[in-house]
C-alpha cells in the first residue's frame, strides 16, 4: 500500500478529491458516448430512463463508493479485502474491467488526437458532411494511422501514471475543466442558434414512450455507470485519499451533478446542429467528430475554437483515463508487489495490443464480427458498460448494504456530525432498490450477450 500511500498524501484537500474525480467521471463518456448513444437510443426516452437511473442507481453508488473508500483509506480491492477477504475478487473484477474499457477508449482518445492535428492544420473547416464524413472514414481505415494515434493516447496515459505527475495534471485540471465547460455552453448556444435546432431540442428532451426496449434500459443504465465512473473502483480508490474532515455527502453530490450538466450541454452542443446540418443522429460513434467541426466552420474564430476544443477534449480524456489505469497498476503494486513502473509498461502495452482490434474494428476489420453483430470495438464497450460495471455496482450496494451495513456507512457519512437529510432513503435505495434493479438488468444484458455467442 506504500505507494498509494504516497499518492494520497499528495492530494489530501477536498479540492483535489473533487478535481481527480470530477476529472475521472467527466471525458469521453460526456462528450463523446452521450450524444451518440442518445442519438441511437431513441433521444427523449434514453434521456428519461437515464435520468431516472442516475437518480435512484447512481447517485446513490456514488456515495456509497465514496464511504468505502474513506472508511478504509485503501484502494479498491483493499477496501474490500479488509472488511471481509472473500470480497477482493469486486476489486479484481475493476481490475479486469479497467484492461477492457481502456483498450476502447484510447482508440477513441487517438482519433481526439488526429483531430486536434487536423485542426491545427485548418482541415476540418467546412459543414459539408460528404467531406466530414471523408475525414473520419479515410483515417479510421487507415490501421497505421489507428494505431498509431491509440498508442500516442496510451503513452501519454502511462507517463502520467508513471511519473507520479498526477498532482500537476490535477491542479491543471482547476484550469482546463471550467474552461471546458464555458466553451461547450458556447458550442450549445451556437449549435442552439442554428436554423432547425428546435428538431434536435425535440428529439433530446420530448420522449416518445414508444422508443423503450430493453435496449434502451440496458444502454441507458450502463451510461450511468460509464459516466460516473461507477462499478470498477475508482470511485473507492479515490475516496480513500479523502481526508476525514471532508463532507462526502456534498461531495458525492458535486460529481454527479457536474457530470450530468456536462453530458446534457454536450447533448445540446452536438444535437441540434445534427438535425440542422442533416446530419445523421443514428450514426454511432463518430457524431461528435462529424458534427461538431461544422459547427466550428458556422462559428467566427471556428478554427481557434475547433482546436482549443479539441485540446480540451484531450485533456478531459486523459483525465479519465488516468484514473483507469491507475486502478490497474496499483492492484499489481499493492497484491503482487510489482515495481510501479515495470507493471505500468507492462499493463500499459496489454491495453494497447487488446486495443489493437478495436482501433481497426470500423476500418480494415469492418467485416470481421467478434459475437455476432459486434466487432471488438462494440465488444469491449458492452462487455464493460453492460456487464461489467453494473455487476460492479451491484456488488458494491450489496457489499455496503449488508456487508458493511448501511449503519457503519452511515457513521462514516456522518462522522463530524453532518445532517444527511436523505439518510433513511439512501439506505432504502442501496439495500432494497439498486440490487434487485441492477441484477435484472443484467441478467438480461447476459442473456444477450449469450444469444450473441450461440448465434
Ligand atoms: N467516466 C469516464 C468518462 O465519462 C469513463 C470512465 C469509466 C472512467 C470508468 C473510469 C472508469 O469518460
């Protein structure tokens, strides 16, 4: 634990607890994922069941993950394992989890990467979709390219990692997160400002009861979990670094808050100007890359925007996937008494070879389906947002409800006397609502899955 001892001392103030997790749960699964996964979910309605899982599901786990890591002061499969050992395997399975989402992540960091250059060089400015929609598929087919530019993303990850340069990142995040935000609202404001936007506010915020399915259920809760960072512990690893005095009821409430605003402005910023373009909502993953640049092109200063944006963008990632990969090297420092930096290198080159197939997964491996209709890509995404992480959060409500017990969390809660209004329903969520929720959930989602392999 000597090592993550280090790291919690470097961040002991609450500031820093807001700013690493902030910086965790805000990234590409704001910016990125949300409008296109709205954007194939049937707009209105995923927002509505997202926002009902964020409440009853989310939040809820937020706190709960935050109480587990201060109670214990250790990093996840720790805080498990002291409280009673036959749970370290939930700290394990983040582990896991963390090798998967981060091996599709960085793909998508390395296009963030291309397009930041493509805007530097002023390519990216027109509102012409034919062409947008070139820039995207010519690189994605290239798999040096990919490649190339997944790997850039993932080495600047590790040297993050390994330099113990997290502390700078996170002081600068005190910078580059509220400019963020400031320059998505003017995104949303021009992109609202756009002829026909109010289709896309329609299709965003007007729900059509009929679009529910279990697919959009299953997409929507495992949204929550990707986006709040929920399910694979490092919610509970960096809970641990906060310091006693602290006041986790606000600061669990913070996260989830700034995290939705984010998602729901970059739903704003991306949408409407898909439908006033004429753009198409359905497309998946490559919305914000097509549609955003077009608004940068109908925008005055457009080419300093795109790539102040994009820089941004960048570091809003880097964040996230920092505190993944963080989860995995201090398991192997922590259990297996690895050197920091040789299980970096060694994690770090696992993610990128795992990574490989899911860069080239919409180029030369188009055709190849790993399950069914999924390439890897598709894979690793819903293997870790549909299964993963929400079994994680099932086990951890049922760790911190009748493990731990909702009383021992509620004293850690409420450890200086804080007035926790809501205690009685947080309890009742996290012992009698998110378990059996969750779980059916993803027996469904396994059932799919499943139907995928047989078929
Ligand atoms: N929450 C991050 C994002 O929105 C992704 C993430 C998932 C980070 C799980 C850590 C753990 O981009």
């Amino acid at each position: 634990m000597k090592e993550s001892l280090q790291t919690r001392d470097s961040w002991n103030s609450k500031l820093g607890f807001i700013l690493a997790t902030a910086g965790s749960a805000v990234g590409l699964g704001n910016l990125w994922k949300f409008p296109y996964t709205v954007g194939k979910n049937g707009g209105g309605a995923f927002l509505l069941v997202y926002m009902i899982f964020l409440l009853l599901i989310g939040y809820p786990l937020m706190l709960a993950a935050i109480t587990l890591g201060r109670k214990t002061k250790l990093c996840a499969v720790g805080a498990y394992k002291s409280i009673n050992k036959n749970w370290a395997f939930v700290g394990f399975l983040g582990v896991l989890c963390g090798f998967f989402i981060l091996a599709f992540y960085s793909t998508v960091g390395g296009w963030v990467i291309y397009y930041l250059i493509e805007a530097l060089k002023g390519n990216l400015n027109t509102t012409d979709s034919t062409l947008l929609a070139n820039i995207f598929t010519n690189f994605i087919s290239s798999p040096q390219k990919s490649i190339l530019y997944q790997a850039a993303f993932l080495f600047v990850t590790y040297l993050i990692v390994v330099k113990g340069i997290k502390n700078g990142i996170e002081k600068a995040s005190k910078i580059m997160m509220p400019t963020l935000l400031i320059m998505i609202v003017i995104i949303a404001f021009r992109s609202l400002s756009l002829p026909n936007a109010i289709e896309g506010i329609k299709f965003l915020f007007i729900p059509d009861f009929s679009k529910i399915n279990l697919n959009v259920i299953m997409n929507a809760l495992g949204q929550v979990f990707f986006s709040l960072s929920i399910g694979m512990g490092v919610i509970v690893t960096y809970g641990s670094y906060l310091d006693k005095k602290e006041n986790i009821i606000l600061a669990s409430t913070y996260i989830p808050l700034l995290d939705t605003f984010v998602a729901l402005v970059a739903g704003l910023a991306t949408i409407p100007a898909v439908f006033s373009f004429n753009f198409e909502i359905a497309q998946g993953p490559s919305l914000m890359f097509i549609t955003l640049p077009a608004v940068f092109s109908s925008m005055s200063f457009g080419y300093l925007f795109c790539i102040v944006f994009f820089i941004l963008v960048l570091f809003a990632a880097l964040t996230s996937s920092i505190s993944m990969l963080e989860v995995c090297v201090s398991y192997f420092v922590d259990e297996k008494n690895t050197k920091r930096s040789t299980s970096a290198i060694y994690i770090t080159l696992v993610i990128f070879l795992m990574g490989i197939p899911a860069s080239l997964s919409m180029g030369i491996l188009k055709d190849f389906k790993l399950l069914g209709s999924l390439n890897f890509f598709d894979f690793y995404d819903k293997l870790t947002s549909n299964i993963f992480l929400p079994l994680g959060g099932f086990l951890l409500a049922i760790f911190v409800g009748y493990v731990l017990t909702t009383k021992v969390a509620l004293e850690e809660i409420t450890i200086n006397n804080e007035k926790f209004i809501l205690s009685d329903i947080w309890c009742f969520l996290i012992k009698y609502i998110v378990p059996p929720l969750v779980f059916i959930i993803l027996i469904n989602s396994l059932k799919e899955l499943f139907i995928l392999i047989t078929n």
